[in-house]
C-alpha cells in the first residue's frame, strides 16, 4: 500500500487508541483526586467552624503527598515499568526498542497516583509514552516494517500529548521535533497530524472540545458520578463537575444577593424592587 494510504488508515487507528489512552489517564486522575483529596475537605466559603470541621482532613494532607511518588513508583515497579515519561520514548526511537504492551497501563497507573495525590508532576509524559506503547503495539499487530514501527512510535508520542492538552496541531509537529534537538523528523508529520486530530476528537468526544472550539461539549460528555463531584457549601455535592456562573466572594453571607439602595429613587430603594418610574 502506497505511503500516504498505508498512514491515513494507520493514523486513524492510532489515534483512536492514543485517545482512549488519554481518557484512561485522565479519568485515573479524576478518580483518585475527587474521590482521596477533594472528597473529603470543602472550605468555601471559609469560615472559622468550617475549617475547624475540615482540620483533621487538612492535617492529613501531607502524609498523602509524601505517599504519592513512592507509591507510584512501585506501581511501576510492580508492572515492570520503571521509567516513565517522554525520555524513554526517545531513547527507543533511536535505539529501535521495543515498548511493551504493559507499559502504556504502567505509566497511566503510576502516573496517575502522583498526579491524582498531589504530586508535582505533569501529564505530558505518561501521554506521550502511552501513546507511543499503543501506537507501536498496533504497528506489530498489523506487521508493518521496521522503519515503520519507528514511526508509529513519533506519531502516538505526539498523538498523546496533543489529545490530553487538546492541541492537536501542536501536538503533530512535536512528534516530529521532540525527537532531536536542531532537527525534525519529517516522514512523521503527516501520520501525527492525521493521528491526534482523531485522538482528539476522540477525547474530546468525552470531555469537551475546549479551548480550540469554544464551550462547544462532546457527544458523549456526561455528568461526573455523584462521587466524583466536588463538595459544595453545607457539604452538599454539586449538580456538575465545575461551578456553575460567575465566581463568588469567599465570604459572601448566605442568602440573595442585594443591589445597594440607589439615590436617585423615590422610595429610597427600600421597596427591594425595580424602579420602572426611572429611565
């Protein structure tokens, strides 16, 4: 099969596995952040009795961060994975490794424990090497070349990080320029451009098309568990996974909000309605 055929079929199914990677990290993440961290504390609005309620679950706090690297490296250790990240993608590039199929769950799991607790540490690099274990796992099934595996490395690497940043194009052409430091590869270009755009469209299927098409929501976007929610003032989950509205003041008093008295009114502004008299 001519090049640009062979890739346009390729690409679609790379970049359908490279976005159920993402959306397996980003749920991971979700899960474990909602359900061990954010569960648990509700501060707003601040005030003195609620966060004395909340202070044994703020003391709590550091010991979670100080668990979250250890526990995800023996995540990684337990699958046999123990670097993670962009850099071994590389390395396999140039070495013509070979990823194996455990690794893309090793470094969404262990990846997903720093992140999800607290941890200081990004999602670029379990994208990029899920994407790239997956994408390299599909060039095996199908039997394609040698020097066609290498690619599909470049393109799920690139695949990855542009889904679960939802920058597709950018996304593209750093599969072709992470790969060395004063050049670019260019035969990865076109499959990674075809390749994140529908593992974005895939991802973004589940979690929204923003910040490149606007609030525009996906097809298949629901809800979060009631679970997962955060808590709301009272401790009562909220109706959707983000609030909802304009932002509001820390210490607003509970109750309708009042428009000061306005001057020029007849009444004084103390009838609590509109003055349809004014202009």
């Amino acid at each position: 099969m001519p090049y640009y055929e062979r890739w346009f079929v390729a690409g679609i199914i790379i970049g359908v596995l490279v976005g159920l990677g993402a959306l397996s990290i980003y749920y991971l993440v979700v899960a474990l952040s909602k359900l061990l961290l954010m569960a648990h504390v509700s501060l707003f609005p601040v005030t003195a009795s609620r966060y004395r309620s909340e202070l044994r679950w703020l003391l709590l706090m550091p010991a979670v961060l100080a668990a979250a690297f250890p526990l995800s490296y023996l995540a990684a250790l337990a699958l046999r994975t123990p670097e993670v990240g962009s850099d071994r993608v590389v390395r396999a590039y140039h070495r013509n490794l070979r990823l194996e199929a455990n690794e893309a769950p090793a470094a969404a799991l262990s990846s997903a424990i720093a992140i999800g607790l607290g941890g200081s540490a990004g999602m670029e690099g379990p994208a990029s090497h899920v994407g790239a274990a997956l994408a390299q796992l599909m060039s095996r099934v199908l039997g394609m070349s040698a020097e066609d595996r290498r690619r599909a490395l470049a393109v799920g690497l690139g695949a990855g990080i542009g889904a679960i940043f939802k920058t597709p194009f950018a996304g593209a052409l750093l599969s072709a320029e992470l790969l060395y430091r004063r050049d670019v590869e260019p035969d990865v270009i076109y499959p990674a451009f075809i390749a994140s755009s529908v593992a974005y469209a895939v991802y973004g299927s589940f979690t929204g098309f923003s910040p490149l098409l606007g609030p525009l929501r996906g097809p298949l976007q629901a809800p979060l568990p009631r679970a997962l929610r955060p808590r709301g003032p009272g401790g009562r989950r909220r109706s959707h996974a983000l609030p909802q509205g304009p932002p509001r003041p820390l210490l607003m008093a509970e109750g309708p909000a009042q428009e000061p008295p306005r001057e020029d009114c007849p009444d004084g502004g103390r009838c609590g309605g509109p003055c349809h008299s004014l202009p």
